[in-house]
C-alpha cells in the first residue's frame, strides 16, 4: 500500500517538475522573442503611429 502511495506522489511531482519546466522555457523564449524584436525596431528607427516611419 505505502508503496502505491509513493509511486502516485512521485509521479505527481514528477508532472509538476515537466509542467514547471516547460512553462519556464515558454517564458523564456517568448521574453527572447520580445527582447529581440524590440532590439530590431529600435535599430529600424521605426516609431509606431509616425507618419514617416515604416509602419
């Protein structure tokens, strides 16, 4: 019986750890993402909403 239990707690850990892990690298990325997209707009000179810019 303890034996259950313990395997069902360290897979519950267990899917927390993967679960943690990759909403950690999602994060990650998407902040890289913005970060670098912003680097690239600030290098454009592209202000949003002028009239002589890009956009």
């Amino acid at each position: 019986m303890a034996d259950l239990v313990m395997v069902i707690l360290g897979g519950v850990v267990l899917f927390f750890l993967i679960v943690e892990g990759a909403y950690s690298a999602y994060t990650l990325t998407i902040d890289y993402i913005n970060r670098a997209s912003g680097d690239l707009i600030k290098q454009a000179n592209i202000v949003p909403g002028r009239k002589d810019s890009a956009v």
